[in-house]
C-alpha cells in the first residue's frame, strides 16, 4: 500500500514546483532550467538518458515502449539475443554487465531492467543507489525480502519507480475497482484466478547437463547472483522461468497481471495464509506442472475476509452455481472471477474485458462514473513521474506489497501444509523451514546494492 505521507509530500512539492513552471513565459523558464536540474527535475520536454538492463526478449519491448526518449546504453550479457535491439540503436553503448554500464554511463537517467527474475532486485538497486529511476519487469523481484528492500529503496532515493504489470494501467482494471466500489456485486468474499501456464517446461527433477557457453555470452553474468551451474541452452534465454534459482513460475510470469484487478479492488494487503491444495509433478528443482494455491486475507476496513484461489497448468475453477457453461469466463484460458453477494464480474488477463457475468447482465449496463485517474500508458506513466509528474501507478509502493503476497504462493509449493504468515515481522510464525525460502543467499561477487 502506498505511504500515505510520503507519496502526499512527493505529489505537493511536484505538482507546486511544476505548477509554477507552467506560468512562466518561454524566456522565463530557459532562465530557469539551471534551477531545474539542481532540483533533480527534468523539463517534461527533455528527453530522458534511458539506459536498459536487458536489451532482447521483454526487454525489447521494454526499450521499444520508452523509443521517444534518448537510448544512451545497453546491458545484456547475451548478445545474439541483443541483437536486434542493438541494430535499431545503433548509437547506444554496449555493455555484458550493467555494473560496468552504471559505473560508466554517468549521464543515464533511467534505467529499463527486463532480466530473469532472479536479477531484478540487484539491477535495480544498483540503479537506485546512484539516484537513477528504475522500470522493472514483473515479478518485481524473486524473494519476498528483495521486494521490502526495493520499496524502501525507492523511498530513500526518492526515484521514480514502476513494475512492468502493463495490465494496470489498462481501463478495465480501473473499471473494475469502480463497479466493486460502488457495490455492483455486493461484498466479495471469493476471487478465483486462472491461468495456461506453464507453456515451458516445468516439473523436471534433476539439473541439466553442461553444454559450451556460446562465446556471444558472458554466462558468468548472467548467472549474477544464483549459484554457479553449468551452462546449457535450455535455462537461456527463455526456460529459465520454470527453475527455481532463476524464476517463480506460472505465478511469476502471470498473477502480477492477473490478480492485479483483485489487489486493487478489494485492497488486498497481506494474507494471513497461504497453501498449496494440489500440484503435479513436485520436485527440488523446478516448479509443478500444475497447482492450484489458496490464499487468506482478512477483514480491511468495511470490505469482508476474502479467499482467493490461484489455478495454473490449465486446471480451472469450478464455475459458480447457475452460471451456464456456455459463458466465456476471462480470456478463456487466463483470467479472474469475483464472486460477490449479488453478482459476479470476469476479467481478462491484463485487466481488459472487464463485465458482469452473465453477458445479459451488461445489455444496457453504464459503468460507474470514473473515479480513478486514467493512464497515458504504462512506460509513459513512468517516464512522466522521472520528469517530476505525479508517482507512476505501479510504482513500488502499490507494487512491493503486491509482490510480496505472490510471491508467498511461490514458496507455498516449496513448503509442506497451510503457512500462516506475519506480514510486518517477515516470517511464517509456524513453519520454520518455509522462513528459509523469504531471503535468497547470493554467489559471491553479487549483493543487493
């Protein structure tokens, strides 16, 4: 959740500082872009420096989403899969590790950072830590301890934060949060969430065997703060996700999207539970091919306790009593569903599609008025708040908290039986060996920060 004091004194000394800007004449405010900048402010008409910590894959994208801005530099220890990104900018340094790129790239503003899970909290603080702002993709790091660490990071550097859950800036997950506050659906006490994936391989019980490192790769680096393994080709670029030392799953590639409509409607919070209720295929090394997770949320405020179950590999939800199996639910394959004392709304998977179900229910329906402030996009939410706007919708405070309590589903299908769980303390008061999994060890060479 956001601190109330801290983002309210953010929003009044920018908006006042920019407020006054906006009165000035053309030749009042040159004069003043010397003050500008010794504020840490950026002209809304300057472009950003923007470096990228992963330029291939999501990075790509990433990158493509900020193009209006300077690319000054890359870092991406795999160059043929940088590739292509490196020819549209053919400008931009280059760099295998972004350690050497933040040390050297002294004028970069920014930073993208679309790595493999288990390197976004590093990437990111570094960035942090020499006041650079930071875009980092879902999940907002591996642990739930790196995800506490970066929210306070981001407040004592005052840096303009965002995690890539795009969904969030979409209209239908606003809509959403407009029609369960305004009791379209009476009190929620259920939320179901659902998903295709894995469409990697997961379930696999032992470790690869070594192949070359391709000589484009600098595999050392990229391996950052995971234990030392050999290289084989089926961990990168793409499969990592399904590894335990590198990814979080099925919930890592999707629940940052698709719980997103639940976590802002009904101010999730933190459970107070969690518990894996079924998984195929369980193993030390990498996640299920399929598991459904139930999570435990209390009362907050007027709004009811909740559970909500989480299903992935293709297993799906029962449908609620009295809804027709000839209702598409979500996108079909990925989605959520709330079930409310008087109703029930579906949405898709990045908050999109968003209606009462059954689809009579939406013949004639007029969505409450706005209430919440419309985005000009995801990346461009972010780079407005890098120039001194109004805090990014997905920035560290929503986004931090939010991560924790999904990443609680990913150490549930580690552990063994329902975990009860102390938000402010960090820990599961009565499962000792789950607590070891809330803080990852790192190689040596590598740290937070």
């Amino acid at each position: 959740m956001y601190n109330g004091g801290f983002m309210e004194n953010q929003f009044t000394r920018r908006y006042f500082f920019f407020g006054g800007l906006a009165a000035l004449s053309a030749a009042e405010l040159a004069a003043k872009s010397v003050t500008l900048k010794r504020a840490g402010f950026k002209s809304p008409n300057e472009k950003l420096n923007l470096g990228a910590i992963g330029a291939g894959g999501k990075g790509a994208s990433d990158i493509a989403a900020c193009a209006g801005e300077n690319i000054v530099a890359f870092a991406d220890p795999d160059w043929v899969r940088a590739a292509k990104t490196f020819e549209k900018y053919p400008n931009a340094k280059r760099y295998k590790d972004f350690r050497e790129m933040l040390d050297k790239e002294k004028s970069i503003d920014a930073v993208t950072v679309s790595t493999p899970d288990h390197m976004h909290a590093i990437a990111a603080m570094w960035a942090m830590e020499r006041g650079i702002h930071v875009y980092v993709q879902k999940p907002m790091t591996r642990s739930i301890w790196e995800a506490r660490m970066l929210t306070q990071a981001a407040r004592k550097y005052k840096v303009a934060t965002q995690m890539g859950n795009q969904g969030h800036s979409n209209e239908g997950a606003r809509q959403c949060c407009e029609m369960i506050w305004a009791g379209q659906i009476g009190a929620v006490r259920e939320v179901h969430a659902w998903t295709n994936r894995p469409i990697w391989p997961q379930g696999i019980d032992k470790p690869l065997p070594e192949e070359p490192v391709p000589a484009t790769m600098n595999w050392d680096v990229w391996l950052g703060g995971a234990a030392m393994r050999p290289y084989n080709s089926k961990y990168a670029p793409f499969n990592w996700r399904g590894w335990y030392d590198f990814g979080c799953g099925a919930l890592g590639d999707m629940a940052c999207h698709i719980l997103d409509a639940a976590n802002w409607s009904l101010l999730l919070g933190a459970p107070t539970s969690v518990e894996c209720i079924q998984q195929e295929k369980k193993n030390a090394h990498t996640f299920p091919t399929k598991s459904i997770i139930r999570f435990e949320f209390p009362a907050r405020g007027s709004m009811p306790p909740v559970t909500l179950y989480w299903y992935d590999g293709g297993l799906l939800p029962k449908r609620p009593e009295g809804l027709d199996s000839k209702v598409t639910l979500g996108d079909g394959n990925n989605g959520s569903l709330f079930v409310g004392e008087k109703g029930f709304i579906t949405t898709g998977t990045y908050g999109a599609k968003t209606r009462l179900v059954p689809d009579e229910k939406m013949k004639g329906y007029k969505f409450p008025d706005p209430f919440l402030t419309r985005s000009p996009g995801h990346a461009r939410d972010w780079i407005r708040a890098c120039k001194g706007g109004e805090p990014a919708c997905s920035n560290f405070d929503y986004a931090g908290p939010f991560t924790e309590w999904i990443l609680l589903g990913v150490m549930a299908l580690r552990a063994e039986g329902k975990l009860q769980w102390d938000a402010r303390s960090m820990k599961f008061t009565n499962n000792a060996q789950a607590n070891k999994l809330v803080k990852q060890p790192y190689r040596k060479g590598w740290k937070l920060g």
